[in-house]
DNA sequence: CCACCTGTGAAAATCCTGTGAACGCAGGCG
DNA sequence: CGCCTGCGTTCACAGGATTTTCACAGGTGG
C-alpha cells in the first residue's frame, strides 16, 4: 500500500519499512480504517470498531485519535493526505494520497 | 447505472469507483433522483424526501441543490445530462446522459 | 410583450471538524 | 508511598464547511 505498511498481527505500521509511533488506540483506528480502503467510514462504525459499542452524543474521540493519525502520517509521509473527511459522515482511507 | 454508482448505504456516489465530494443533501437528493430512473418528479416529492415534510411557497432549495449536483457531475462526467428539468413540473434522472 | 419559472452566485445563519489543553488513571521506579 | 511518564478521555473554541435564504439574470410559453 504505497510507502505505508500496516500489519496488525505485528501490532505495527511501518512506513518505509520503519516503524510508527503509534499508541494502541491511534493504530487499532488506522488498521480499522485501512481495512476498508476509498470506504467512507461513518462515526459510529469506527468508534464500534475500534472502541466497542456506541459512542454518546457529541463523543469526539474519534476526530481527537484521526487528528493525532494525521499528525503522526504527517511527520512521516509529509505531503500525503491518506485520510480524507467526509463532513457529516465520517472518514476514508486512500491508499494513493 | 453506465460509469455512476449512487451507494446509498454506504454513503457514497462513485464515478468509475472514485468517491465523489458530495455534501449529505446532495447525496440524498441524488439517490431520491436515481431510485426512480426516467421517472418525473415534482419538487415536492423531492422536497419531501429528502428535506421532510412540504416546502414553503417559493422555497428554492431543490432548484439550488439540483444545480450545485450538476455542477459537480458536470465536473466528474463532463458532457453528461443526467438531470433534466421538466418546466412547471420538476426533475427527471436519465441514467443514459 | 407579459407573466411566470429556473439557474446560479452570494450573503447570512447554522452546523461540523481540527486541535490544543486539562484531567484522571495506571504502571514503573526509587 | 510519592513522583514521573505515557495514554486515553473530555472539553472549549476558532475556523471551515454546509445549509438556507435572497436577489437577479435569463429562459419559456402563451
């Protein structure tokens, strides 16, 4: 998947073969979301995915734990947009930025 | 439906599997469009689906979200006229252009 | 030509998202 | 235990995006 490799069974994601920093939060959020690439991915399914359950009204988890993603994918891969918003919905992964 | 899929379910439009940007209105009034091909329907109809119950007298919104849709399809399927306006009537989703 | 209708840009109102910060919790360690 | 550190959760708020409303140019049909 271009310069970004996510292997869950390693607990790791790799770009360019050296591994993210990531917290166990901020990786089950990115394996959820590359497990359904160009997918648009509501709230609700990612917070049941990767929290379990529902999350209550105005929960912004979510958006808290895709912006420290971006961040980090940011600080690695500068100049890619892999997680793009879907106002109103949720969010999508594309493998090609 | 020729290179338009319309996803409801999943919250998406695809042009050749490429998501298109639509808001949440646009998107629903493009499904209200597609679930009934070559069908006429009034603005009220549209009205009724997609924002809930009747529009006021004089209230633009279908016609305003109507030309922002074809503006954006113009844009993924140029020369395409999936949208036809039928005068003193409403609209009509032509899946062929 | 007239009356009415539609397309579209733009302003105003409303809603949603990105992000920094505060707080609590749990584990490691002297 | 007391302190420190890292993580997860929640909150607040500025800025951005969407929705609604309005105005007006241009089209349509009689």
């Amino acid at each position: 998947m271009g310069r970004l490799e996510v292997r869950p069974e390693e607990h790791a994601a790799l770009v360019d073969g050296r591994p993210l920093c990531l917290t166990v939060r901020e990786l089950q959020l990115l394996v959820t979301l590359a497990e359904h690439p160009q997918r648009i991915m509501t709230r609700e399914e990612l917070f049941s995915e990767v929290w379990g359950g529902r999350p209550r009204r105005d929960d912004r988890s979510v958006d808290v734990y895709v912006s420290r993603l971006r961040s980090k994918l940011r600080e690695a891969l500068p100049g890619s947009r892999l997680i793009h918003t879907h106002n109103g919905i949720g969010y999508r992964f594309s493998p090609d930025g």
